[in-house]
C-alpha cells in the first residue's frame, strides 16, 4: 500500500528548494539599475566594475544573475528597458 501525504488547503506547507530565495530576503540597502534599451548583463557587470578584464566581467555576470534569479532564468535571459535589477556589493 502506498502512503500518501494529504496537504489542506488551508496549509502554509510550501516545498523546500535549495534554488528558491524568496526576492524579500535580498539584502534590502542593495542599489538597483534600471535597464534601459540596448543594455545586457555583459555591458551592466562591465560599467559597475569598471573593467574591460573579461574573467571580472564574466565573474561580474555571474553574481548580477545570483542577485537577480528572481526574475532571470539564466544568465543568458534577455533583460528589458525599465526593468529593475539589484546590484551586489561585489558585481
């Protein structure tokens, strides 16, 4: 016999996942860009950097994603005018 496990609707289970960060528990004093057209992550870790290095840049990426994984889906994902990302302290 299988068991199973039966969750109310009134429940607040909510499933655990080593990937989900709920956005409110960023770091909340963490500066934020406003995506204007033409922008990539490249461009954006480049200019917080103020570097031209590629492996800062690329590394630069990497953490504007981990900031921002709330709202991006990889580092690839397009990004849009008006849109609002957070910067970490170490882009």
């Amino acid at each position: 016999m299988l068991n199973t496990l039966t969750i109310s609707q009134t429940s607040n289970y909510v499933p655990f996942s080593p990937f989900f960060q709920d956005p409110a528990e960023k770091e909340p004093d963490q500066p934020t860009y406003t995506v204007r057209s033409g922008d990539t992550l490249w461009a954006i870790a480049a200019q917080e950097l103020n570097t031209t290095d590629p492996v800062r840049i690329a590394a630069g990426v990497h953490r504007l994603f981990e900031a921002n994984d709330h709202v991006l889906a990889s580092p690839d994902s397009l990004i849009y005018p008006g849109q609002e990302l957070h910067i970490p302290k170490n882009v």
